[in-house]
C-alpha cells in the first residue's frame, strides 16, 4: 500500500487467534483499525503512542472474533463502523457469529454507520482503499485494495 503504513496485530479472540490490522498515513495521522477483535486498550495505546487518529473501524465479515472490540472502539474513539450490510444479522446472532463455537464473549452490539459495497473508496490520508465484495466465508466479506 503506497504511503500508507500497515501493522499486523495479533490478538486472541476467544481460543482463536485473529489478525486485525491498524492501517495508518504518516502525513495525515488517520488511522484504520481492520477487524478489532478484542484487546482494544491495546489499540487505544497504539493510536496514542503514534498520535494516530482512527478514522474508520471496518470489519471483513461478521464472525465473533472479528468484531468482539467493535462497539468498544467505537465508543472511545467516535470512529464510524463499516461493514457489508449482508453480514448484518452476524452482529446479534450468535449462531451466525459463531461466538460458541470459537468461545468468544458476548458480541456488544454495533450500528453499521458506513455500509460498505463493491467500489466504495475509504480515504485515508491521500491514500484510498477501495472496497471488493468478496462473499463466501460469509455473505457480506469484503477486502481492501490499495491502487498502487
């Protein structure tokens, strides 16, 4: 990803290991957090330590273990939520999440405050990300994809 700083963070979600990433411009300071599956005061000193401020939380797909950190990081940082609105239903239902399974936490609730479809472009910085609906471990994945 051209000007655009990745850094993989590894967090255990329940007895499942998930990789969320904190995606950051250098110039600008806006940050991404992908997939915050937990340990968000990890993150909060994370964006505090490189004086990074979130500007979107996006989630790939509505597993539990994806989402666990969500309605917390949301709550501290005010950054608006994007997913697929085909995963929806993953949020509430722990059948679909497969929270039981993986023995995550209760989901905490979450609006969908950006709904993210094919071709949407999330900026970042001067940086953009655009969005590629990529159904099939769930209805509503998606990925990112950095021109360049």
């Amino acid at each position: 990803m051209t000007g655009l700083n990745v850094s993989k963070v590894t967090m255990l979600s329940g007895i499942v290991h998930v990789n969320c990433f904190l995606v950051s411009d250098g110039v600008s300071g806006e940050a991404m957090v992908i997939d915050p599956g937990g340990n968000v005061p990890r993150l909060m000193y994370m964006l505090s330590d490189r004086r990074l401020r979130l500007r979107w939380i996006v989630v790939t797909h509505g597993h539990s273990d994806h989402m666990l950190g969500v309605a917390e990081l949301r709550r501290r940082t005010g950054a608006p939520v994007c997913m697929h609105p085909a995963d929806e239903g993953f949020i509430r239902n722990p059948e679909w999440n497969v929270a039981e399974l993986t023995r995550c936490s209760y989901v905490e609730p979450f609006p969908i405050d950006v709904p993210l479809h094919e071709g949407k472009v999330l900026p970042l910085g001067k940086s953009e990300l655009v969005v590629l609906h990529t159904p099939g471990h769930t209805p509503g994945g998606i990925s990112l994809y950095s021109p360049g």
